[in-house]
C-alpha cells in the first residue's frame, strides 16, 4: 500500500478498531489521538488546549469575545480551534510525507489531495449495543443522545472547515457499514479493494 489511507466514521461504528486491525494487516502506522500529542509538538499550544479543542468549531461567543474594534483586537486573532486544525493539518502532511498509514478524523479526507479515504456507517441499533458493551462510563439509556452529539460535532466540524458534506458518499472512495458485516467483514472488504488500488 503507497497511499495514506483515511478514515471517517460515525460514533460508534468502529472506524477506530478498523483502522487499528488494517494498519496491523498492512504493518503501516496509525494514528488517531496520537495526534494531539504530536500536533501539540508541532504548536504553541498546550496538549489540554488540543483535548479540549479536538474537533471542535469556533462559537460566536469564542469569536466575538472583545467589542473594541481596533487593528490590535483579538477580533483579529486566529481562534485557538483555527490553530489546532491548522496545527494538526501540518502535522497529517508530514506523516504521508513519511510514508503509507491510516488517520483517523480530524478531516485527514480533505487535507491530504491523494489519500484513499474510507468511511464507516452503522444503524444507531448496532451503535448503540456495541458502545454499551464497552465501559465507556456513559449509562445505556444516555448514549443515544451521545451519540447523536458527537456525530452532530463531527458533522459540524468537517463542514466548517472543508465545505464539505460529511458521510457522503462521493465524498469517500470507500463506504461500509459495520453493523452488517463486522469489523472483521469490513476489513476484508477493504483488503479486496486495496488489491485494485493503483
């Protein structure tokens, strides 16, 4: 595999654990919270402000925090999510630059030109009973609502700063639904299509 291979995905949907099963098959990197850590490196800002920001948009209350309409006011500045995206954006280049791996979020699909991008969708019915079969501290009758936030977060975040539709389809090179095969089906699934990729 030559091309850096992204992936987005629905809450839920088990797009991490794809990601993590083909970078092992493949023996390429992968990286996903891994890159708060290295984009923190790369930046001024500290990890937590990354944790805090992570895909996360600019309000209107974080863009207006100043009245005073002067060259020097911080109505001018580059809000702090603005700085991690484009902090994380330099750190998904360098990383293809160094070779094939798999990025997960973070708008890796748009940011990279020549990535072959993948997305994983599932029923809310699948979503909902393998996230409570993890202990993710969230009570089952809570996660629905969970997981209709940080999709809605996800959704936000990638139409800020792409301009694009998230989830769909003639987005992505790839899209597979994970509630009907499995992770397990979806990686093989992939694998077949990766055999054709030029």
């Amino acid at each position: 595999m030559e091309k850096v291979i992204t992936i987005s995905r629905e809450f839920g949907s088990g797009g991490r654990e794809l990601g993590m099963k083909l970078a092992e098959k493949l023996g390429i990197p992968f990286y996903d919270k891994e890159l708060i850590s290295l984009s923190a490196e790369e930046s001024d800002l500290s990890e937590e402000a990354f944790l805090h920001y992570d895909e996360h948009i600019p309000t209107l209350q974080e863009s207006l925090k100043q009245h005073v309409y002067s060259p020097f006011s911080s109505l001018y500045e580059v809000s702090v999510s603005d700085q991690i995206f484009l902090a994380q954006s330099r750190v998904i280049r360098k990383l293809a630059e160094q070779g094939p791996c798999i990025i997960v979020g973070r708008c890796a699909d748009r940011v990279l030109e020549n990535s072959l991008n993948l997305f994983v969708y599932a029923k809310m019915e699948n979503r909902l009973k393998r996230m409570n079969s993890l202990s993710t501290g969230v009570a089952p009758e809570l996660m629905e609502s969970k997981i209709r936030e940080v999709d809605k977060k996800r959704k936000d975040y990638y139409q800020y700063y792409t301009g694009n539709e998230w989830g769909k389809a003639q987005n992505y090179h790839l899209c597979l639904e994970s509630g009907v095969a499995g992770i397990d089906g979806c990686l093989s699934a992939v694998m077949a299509y990766l055999e054709f990729v030029h």
